[in-house]
C-alpha cells in the first residue's frame, strides 16, 4: 500500500514533495516530549489546497493514516504519527493571503509562523498587533488556534481558538469546506452570526480535516508599551495580587513564574536549591495605551495597587522596568520582545521538554503551585511553575515544566510516572490538560461524559469515516 500511494503522490506531486528516506523519517517519528514514538512511511509537503486535496482523496482511498505538521512543538505528542502512513508537512505553504486593516483580520495559510506574522505587521502594518506565544518563533499560528493555545494578549481576548473568525478546510474525502462568512465569499471579519463550525476543528487536533486557511483577529497597536516585574516573597500574595490585576481591565498580560523557572534562564539545567532570601515568584506585567496621559495614569494606578497590597502585608520587590533589568542583566533581553526562543528549555543537553499544562479556575493557583511543588521535590525535580489569567481572569494556565533526557529511559519512565501524578492533582483542583496528550485520555476517559465522548467520535467519524487523520490521539476507548 504504502509503494502504491507514494508511486501515485510523485506522479501527481512531483518527486521534491514526496520524501521516503530513513533520515526525514526519523525526524518526524518524535517530539521533545516523553509521549511514544511512531514512524512515519511518508512525508509529504504540500504547495496549495490541490496538494493537500491530492494527498487526503489517495490517503482516503488507500485507508492510509495522515497526520499534519507544521513545527512539531505542541508538547502533547499531537503530531507523532501513531499509526504511522502519511506526515503532511505544512510550512510550504507559508503565505500571509491578506492583511485587512479596516476590519482588522488576517487571512493566512497553514505554515504562517509567529515571526513571519510579527515581521509582516511591522513592516507592512504597524497600526495592528497580534498576540504571541513564548513557543519558538518557526512554530506555526494554525496550529495553535485549532488547538486553543495561549498567548501574551490571551487575558484581554481569551485562548486563542476564539481569535479564528473563519476556516476552510479540506476534508477526509477531498471536499472544501468554508466556515463563517468565508462560506458565501463575504469578508472574515467574525463567525457571527453562523453556527460555529469552526468549533468542528478546534481541540480535534487534526483529526477532521486540513485547515488551508485561517482568518484570525488582529488588534489596533499601542503607542506606549512596557514591561515590567515584580518580586514576590509569599505564594498567596503572589497568585492574590496577579489574579486582582487580570479582573481591573488595567495591563495587557500579568502572569507569574517561579523562581526555579527564572534559575533556568540563567543557565542552571535543574535548580534545586533556593536561598532564603530569594525571592519565590516573579510576576510579569505587560501595560500598554495609545494615549500618554493614560499610560501614565496606567502606571501610577499599579504604584498604588502595589503599595497597597504592601500595606496589607504582601512582600514585594518593584515593579522593575524590564528595559532596566536587561541592562543590569541582558538575558532579561529574551522577554523584551516577542515572539522570543526560550533556549534554556530548548538547547540542554538532553533534548527533552515536557510538561503538565492545564487550564482551570486561576482562584487555586496557589494551592495548585504548593501541591505541584510538593509532587516534584518529592522527585528532586524543581518547582518550575508558569501561571497566567485569561480571557478577564475568566479561567487561566496553570503549567508545570520539566525538562529531561529524551534518550535515558529511566528518566523518560519518571517523569511519565511524575506527569501522571501532577496531572491526577490538577483534575481533582478542576483543571483539564490542554492540547491534550493520548495518556491523558486514557487515563480519564471514565471520568468524561459518556454523551460527550460519543459526541467527540461522532463527529470525527461523520468527516472521517475510514478513520484516516491522526489515529491515535483523542482516542477515547
Ligand atoms: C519552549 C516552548 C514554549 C511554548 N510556549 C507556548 C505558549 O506560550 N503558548 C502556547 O499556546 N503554546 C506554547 N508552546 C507550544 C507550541 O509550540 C505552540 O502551540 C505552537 O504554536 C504550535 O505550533 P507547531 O507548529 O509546533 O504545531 P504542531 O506541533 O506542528 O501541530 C500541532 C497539532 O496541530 C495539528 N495540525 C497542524 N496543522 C494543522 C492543519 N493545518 N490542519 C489540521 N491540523 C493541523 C497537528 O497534527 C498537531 O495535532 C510552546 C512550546 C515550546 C517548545
């Protein structure tokens, strides 16, 4: 099977589009990430929607499993062939199709990377922004809508699957399908007023069609900018102060990271020990207007929210403007703008890169810090810790990192073993896993509404009924 479908993709491709050899197969059989491998027998990367239509009706036809990629970097294992067959490469197809400034949108294809987007506006839009992950600049923004990431404006608009105004797709058996007003050729500007079906490929991971487009918002662009942190001494004021901040519709971001997580960016690989007098979290906050006058008033205003909750007895350090940390320390130069490489969790020795990233109620941040930090000391792992209030601290990202060696199974093996643990904590706090890993289906299957998994294997069988994208994740037994 697998000769028949490359001999008929080259004839329709071309032989550059097709690739077989042992050392491109390898390079997609893993991710960074604990999760198993899978090998793939074919890689495909596809020009246009007729590639990716080409591709989908041969695979249809032969009951060959496809599974997309554009980075590789979800850290769920989302894009690891399971079963093998087709890994369809999508960063050839790599345009910025329109930048609609009026109306403020921006219709792009699959393999848009955040950088390409940043550059793209900068120099050919600058009254617009968009919102940027702390994911690695060459990793794709389709991605990570459809699978409802997280991004520095995501406190004022939420996770990211509600930035997509309209898709198109195209689907198992090679037909187009457009969403919103994309459907009847009118201009994406919002979903409103269609049923959501935009919906029908968000969390799915890639298991109910190509998308080939995306129109996702883009925002007006502020003046005034800055960054700054404060040092906080007690977990309660910490997570108290930065959930107070997301509700006052004040900055653009507030979140926090843990001491041990700052020790990484320094250069220590797992740091352990923590001095007394350091201090336990760095809260982040991004503040921005288009207006001197109130980004001045902005500033003083977060003075005086900080002053008082001194007064009530919280330990503070700051604000400190990060313009002034990254001359005392230019490596405070990796959050002055983003997109940004995070290389201290990339470039170790052993290549790993896990973690247990949830979403869920940001009033058991603290708790969900101290329990998290109690399970990983108790593997002499360090308490490496990542919180963010979204969408007006509606809900937020509670995230716990690890980074290990990929090619020690012992140590794969425990931090399984610790992923498991943190994530049976955070389930039972009210968080869920996002851009979900199989084991984590596995393992709370029972615990899902039986109506909505059957629901979830409805919908993937009516776009899909030979089964044929991404088998082997969101599997429910
Ligand atoms: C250091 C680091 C920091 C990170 N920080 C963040 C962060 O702050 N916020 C955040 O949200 N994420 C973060 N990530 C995770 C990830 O990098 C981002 O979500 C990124 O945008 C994913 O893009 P990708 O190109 O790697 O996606 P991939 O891993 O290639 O794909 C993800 C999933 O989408 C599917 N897919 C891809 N393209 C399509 C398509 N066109 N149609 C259908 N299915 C498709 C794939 O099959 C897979 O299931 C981080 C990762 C790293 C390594």
């Amino acid at each position: 099977m697998t000769t028949e479908i490359v001999a008929s993709l080259i004839q329709k491709m071309g032989k550059d589009l097709v690739r077989t050899d042992p050392k491109t197969l390898q390079e997609f059989a893993r991710d960074m990430t604990e999760n198993p491998a899978g090998l793939p027998d074919l890689v495909v990367y596809p020009l246009s929607s007729e590639n990716v239509r080409t591709v989908l009706s041969e695979a249809n036809r032969l009951k060959v499993p496809v599974t997309c990629v554009v980075a590789n970097t979800n850290l769920g294992g989302l894009a690891i062939p399971q079963q093998g067959g087709i890994v369809m490469n999508l960063t050839r197809m790599n345009k910025i199709l329109e930048v609609n400034e009026a109306d403020q949108y921006a219709l792009i294809e699959p393999g848009v990377t955040w950088q390409q987007m940043s550059d793209h506006l900068e120099q050919n839009h600058p009254g617009l922004r968009f919102a940027y992950p702390l994911s690695p600049p060459e990793t794709g923004i389709v991605p990570n809508c459809i699978m409802d990431g997280l991004a520095n404006l995501s406190l004022r608009h939420g996770s990211a699957s509600q930035w997509i105004n309209a898709l198109e797709v195209i689907l198992p058996n090679g037909e187009t399908l457009r969403t919103g007003h994309l459907s009847y050729g009118g201009r994406p500007c919002t979903n409103a007023p269609f049923p959501n079906l935009n919906g029908l490929f968000v969390g799915f991971q890639g298991s109910t069609g190509v998308v080939v487009k995306m129109a996702v918002q883009l925002w007006p662009s502020r003046k005034y900018r800055k960054r700054a942190f404060l040092l906080a001494y007690d977990v309660e004021s910490a997570y108290g102060f930065s959930n107070h901040l997301a509700k006052q519709d004040l900055v653009d971001d507030v979140g926090t990271l843990s001491l041990a997580s700052g020790k990484m960016l320094f250069g220590e690989y797992r740091p352990l020990y923590r001095d007394p007098n350091e201090p336990l979290l760095f809260i982040y906050i991004d503040l921005s207007s288009n207006y001197e006058k109130d980004f001045a008033c902005k500033q003083e205003i977060l003075i005086d929210m900080v002053a008082e909750w001194r007064a009530q007895g919280a330990k503070f350090d700051g604000p400190l403007d990060l313009d002034e940390l990254v001359r005392i320390e230019p490596r405070f130069g990796k959050f002055a703008k983003f997109p940004t490489r995070l290389d201290f969790l990339l470039d170790h020795p052993g290549g790993g890169l896990t973690w247990v990233g949830t979403y869920g109620p940001t009033s058991r941040f603290a708790e969900g810090y101290k329990k998290g930090a109690e399970i990983l000391a108790k593997h002499n792992l360090p308490p490496v810790v990542v919180c963010r209030p979204m969408g007006a601290g509606h809900f937020g990202v509670l995230r716990w990192i690890t980074v290990f060696d990929r090619d020690n199974e012992k140590e794969v093996a425990q931090i399984s073993a610790v992923n498991r643990e943190l994530a049976d904590m955070a389930i039972e706090m009210g968080f869920f896993p996002y851009k979900t890993p199989q084991w984590v289906w596995d393992r709370y299957a029972q615990r899902i509404n039986p109506a909505f998994r059957q629901i979830i294997k409805d919908v993937r069988h009516l776009l899909d009924p030979n089964g044929i994208m991404n088998p082997g994740h969101l599997q429910f037994p």
